[in-house]
C-alpha cells in the first residue's frame, strides 16, 4: 500500500530529529513486530520509542533525519518512512543507502539525499537548512555540505509526489 504525501518545498527547513548511526535497519523505527501495520496512528504512536520515548513529541514537520552509510538495510518495508512521514520528517540525509530502501522510498517521493560527512556533522536539535536539488545542507553550526544531487528523473518523481502522481501526469489524457 502506498501513501501519497505532498512534494516537499525546494528548500527544507528543519531540524535534525535524529541522527542514526551505519548500517541502520529501518523497521527498528517502528519496531518488527508493527512492520506489517498502515494504521497511521498507531505508526505515529509507536515511531521510535523503542530508541528515543520523546522522538513523538519533539518531532516538527520539515525535520530531517539523519543515517551512516547503508541507511535502511534490510527488507524494504514502508511502515517505518509511514510513521516518519506523518510526524512532519521531510527528508532523509545519509552517508549512503541500501539500495532497495533508496529505490522504495524515492518511488513515494521522499528526497534521499547522499551527503559525505553528515553523520559526523549534524546533531540531534541542530538547525538545518536543506536544498535537495542541489544536494546542499546548512547546518545550525554554520557548516555547510555538498551531497549528490538527485538525477532529473528522481527530482520529477519528488516533484510529483512520488512515482505514481509523475507516471499519472506523464499519461494523462491530452485536453484541449
């Protein structure tokens, strides 16, 4: 099942919510045993209290969370980027990704962005200022990085709103 979220502003401003280290499992955000759920709601509830109890209340829509490198190994399960999404988290920013999360949820339209250095650089509360077009992250500290911009293709599915919404516009009928 998929959930169809609006595209985000061409410039994100948040704060980072939370910053996981290397080779972080994604369905640890809900946790396994809640993987197989769409209740958004009971997603949200649920989403990392496991990790952090206060990460429900302090989450603000146009956060950010940020990974290590191979940011959402395993299985590909949508429920954990659910919960996150209803919560506000506006993008994702990693060192790298594992290719079927990256592959999953740029198809839902959320902006993966591969930033060198930012597991390192950003802090939990920090400030940050994301352009995802241009792969550019400011952070509160001052510091600002360079990631890998999205492809064309990859900035039409987040425009859209994910695959789907870019497939429908692109073969909509003609009218005149």
């Amino acid at each position: 099942m998929s959930r169809r979220y609006p595209p985000p502003p061409d410039t994100v401003r948040g704060r980072v919510a939370w910053v996981f280290g290397d080779d972080f499992d994604i369905d640890l955000v809900v946790g396994v045993e809640n993987i197989k759920s769409y209740d958004a709601d009971h997603l949200r509830s649920v989403c990392m209290t496991a990790i952090d109890p206060t990460f429900v209340d302090r989450v603000r829509p146009g956060d950010v969370v940020v990974g290590g490198r191979n940011f959402g190994y395993g299985h590909p399960h949508y429920p954990p980027m659910v919960a996150l999404r209803d919560l506000g988290i506006a993008a994702v920013l990693a060192e790298s990704f594992s290719p079927g999360f990256w592959r999953g949820e740029t198809h839902n339209g959320m902006p993966l962005i591969t930033v060198p250095g930012i597991a390192t650089a950003a802090t939990v509360g920090e400030d940050v200022e994301l352009d995802w077009r241009e792969a550019t992250v400011r952070l509160g500290s001052g510091r600002v990085l360079h990631g890998t911009p999205p492809s064309d293709r990859v900035a039409r599915t987040i425009e859209a709103g994910g695959a789907l919404a870019l497939l429908l516009s692109e073969h909509a009928p003609a009218t005149t």
